[in-house]
C-alpha cells in the first residue's frame, strides 16, 4: 500500500504543478470558435448577406443614367458634299412607379434573408462548439483510461511477482498464477487498446480544435452553462432560439414573398423617366440643340407563353412544401428538445450511482487484497475478480463523466443556446 501511496503522491504532485499551464475546456472550445474554417466560411456568407439586404432597398431608388456619343456623318450630294459629326451628351433619370408589389417583396425576402443567414451561422457555431466539447472531453476520457490501465497493470504485475513467491512457498498452486498471469496478459491487450484509442482522440482533437493536443489537459470541474431548469423552459426557450426551427420559419417565410413576386409577373408595371440631351452640329440647319424628354411608361402583360403563369404556380407549390417542413421542424426539435432533457436526467443519475459504485469497489478491493496478502482463506481469483471490478467502475465513472458533460451541451445545442455568447466565450 505505501507502493501506491507514492505513486498517487507523485502523480497529484506532478500534475498540480502542471495545472496552472494545462489545457481547460473553454481554451479548447475557445479556439475551435475562433479558428475553425467551416465557421469563419459561414461568417463570411453572414456579411455577404449584409450586403444583399442592402442592396434590396435600391428597388425604391431612381436609376441615373450617363450617356453620350460621337458620329462621323458623310453626305455626298451632286454639288453639295458635307461631312457632320453628330454628338449627343445626355443624361436620363428614371423612377419605378409601380411593379405590382415585387419591389417590396423582394426587400422583404432579403430582410428574411439576412436573418436567415444569421440563423445559419449559429447553426455552424452550435454544431463546432458541441464538436468541440466532445474532442475535448473525448481526449480527456482516452488519458484517464489509459492512466486506469497503466495502474492496472502495475497492480497485476506485482500480483504476479506475488503469486510466483507464494507458489514456491507452497501457498497456491499453479492454476492459481495461471489465473494471475492470464489477467496481467488481459490488461497488456486493455492498455494496447487505451493507447490507440488516444492516438484516434488526439487527431481528431487537432482537427476539430484547430491546434495540436496539449500535453497536459485540466480535468473538467462543475461548470455553469445556464441550462434550463425544467423541460416546459427547454420548450419554451427552443421555441425562439433553436436555429434549425427558426431556418424552417424563415425559409417558410421567403417562399410567401416568392410566391407574391411570381405573381407580379402577371401585373401592370409603370415608370417615370427623365432625360435631357445636348446634340452638337445635329445637321446641316441645326447646330446645337438641346432636348428634354419626360415620359411616362405603363405595361401589363397579357400572354407570355404561360411561363408567368406556371412560374406562379411553381412558387405556390415550393411554398406549400416550405409550410410542411416548417410545421416538422418543429415537432423534430421538440422530440430533441425531449431526448435531450432525458438524457442529461439519465446521465447525471448514472453518474451519481457509478461515484458510489467506485467507492464501494475501492474499499472491497483494499480489504480483499489485504486478506489474500495475510494468508488468510481468499483465493486468487476473488483477488481478480476485485481488481477487475474496480477497475471496470473506474472506467465507467470516467465514461460517466464525460458523459455527462456532452448531455449539458447537446441539451444547450437543442434549445439553441450553445453559442459562445451563452459560453462567455472570447469573441
């Protein structure tokens, strides 16, 4: 036991020393926000949208046009030749009138539009953060099982050198190292398995994170995410700022403004325009001249090969299909809303039992060896049997952990409230 005890002493000093330069969760989560290319892609299509809202408003603005043009006129006439070179400088100012309501639709899709893009960027945001958190305690997982493992196979390893001494002392037969020796070659496999299993974790660690995995990485303590008190708020909260389900509403929403500038195809249109012009040497008894021109232009088409007509009746339809998948939108984001509650219900109580389930194990493995070390009637295999247990709860509390971590987060994700604002996150 005082083996043990120095090697816990030694291991809790090493990485108390180390703790203040290791890696936390949030330095994970805070350079996947920062640095992850899908995210700074989504960012970029986020201002592009910007900029097509604005550019909706130039439907109301007049258009101001600058023209001009220089000619080379030859006339040759019995007794009368003469050259011109007409010139007009000219500029035309025009004004839509009316466009049977498409110019105030189509700001209103791209009003639409930009919250949709915005919506689409915390959809990207949520998915790398929640990435980001399983890299992160994924990789964190895979050290404590290999740690787990290591201690294992020091245990065994000595429970081996301690069966080989008491069998030449005549106290256990050879079946009984066999049972020793068959375990410690068990745990080799285990820690064989634990060690590319943090090779996988580790690459996809770079990977998602966007920098290479510390050596050293902080265990996870209590963090306070904010998380919604009953399943009525997680309802209530998923409602407004789920992305998924506000995407479908606001796609939903574009299709209504398609459908009305579809329709405007098959309505009247006017303008208004204005045009002065200045012609020099015009003709042979007009030098210069200058012309103003105000005119007024109305049109409605009447036939068009029926392609207004059944591109009316496309946009219709393509909204009938946007109100259907809005209204599944929102029943898929209640069922996740739901598994999502009930997973992170389930996972905080398994967690709770495997603790005790540890502690357990850790006192009957202390007693059971201490008896099998005395001499007393315990037999190799109850020895195993012990050590196994606890070294199986050791893992499943670790796997608990990190369980139950990812259920917070896929909980936040759900509701739509996993953004790095939520996180206070650097920004």
């Amino acid at each position: 036991m005082k083996y043990f005890l120095k090697i816990f002493l030694i291991t809790f000093i090493t990485l108390g020393l180390s703790e203040a330069r290791a890696n936390t969760l949030f330095d994970s989560l805070n350079s996947a926000y920062l640095n992850n290319l899908k995210l700074n892609a989504e960012r970029a299509s986020m201002r592009a949208s910007n900029e097509e809202k604005k550019g909706g408003f130039s439907e109301f603005l007049p258009s101001i046009t600058v023209s001009g043009y220089v000619s080379e006129q030859e006339n040759t006439n019995p007794g009368d030749d003469t050259n011109f070179r007409p010139s007009e400088q000219a500029v035309e100012i025009e004004q839509k009138i009316f466009q049977g309501f498409s110019g105030v639709s189509n700001l209103k899709k791209k009003i639409f539009g930009q919250k949709l893009a915005k919506f689409k960027l915390k959809k990207v945001e949520q998915e790398t953060l929640l990435a980001a958190a399983k890299a992160h305690a994924g990789l964190l997982l895979s050290k404590k099982k290999l740690n787990i493992n290591l201690m294992n196979i020091d245990l065994l390893e000595r429970q081996v050198e301690t069966d080989q001494n008491r069998l030449e002392k005549g106290e256990i037969n050879l079946a009984d190292l066999a049972q020793s020796e068959s375990s410690f070659a068990g745990a080799k496999a285990a820690l064989i398995a634990a060690q590319n299993e943090l090779v996988t974790n580790k690459a996809n660690f770079e990977k998602v994170i966007g920098k290479k995995p510390p050596e050293n990485i902080q265990e996870i303590k209590e963090t306070n995410l904010g998380l919604p008190e009953s399943l009525a708020a997680a309802y209530s909260i998923s409602g407004t700022e789920n992305p998924d389900l506000q995407i479908a509403k606001l796609e939903y929403e574009q299709s209504k403004m398609d459908v009305v500038i579809a329709g405007s195809e098959l309505s009247p249109s006017a303008t208004l325009s204005y045009k002065i012009a200045e012609q020099d040497d015009f003709s042979s008894t007009v030098n210069d001249r200058t012309q103003q021109t105000l005119k007024a232009t109305a049109s409605w088409p009447l036939f068009a090969g029926g392609s207004n007509l059944f591109g009316l009746r496309k946009a219709q339809e393509l909204r009938n299909q946007k109100e259907l998948l809005f209204q599944d939108s929102k029943k898929t984001a209640e069922t996740d809303v739901a598994n999502s509650w009930s997973n992170y219900q389930s996972s905080k109580s398994v967690l709770d039992a495997i603790r005790s389930q540890v502690k357990a194990a850790e006192i009957a493995n202390e007693g059971i060896t201490l008896e099998y070390e005395s001499g007393s009637s315990r037999t190799t295999l109850e020895v195993i049997q012990s050590q196994t247990i606890l070294l199986n709860s050791r893992i499943n509390l670790a796997s608990s952990e990190r369980n139950f971590l990812v259920s917070q987060f896929d909980l936040l994700s759900s509701i739509g409230r996993l953004t790095a604002k939520q996180l206070n996150l650097k920004q």
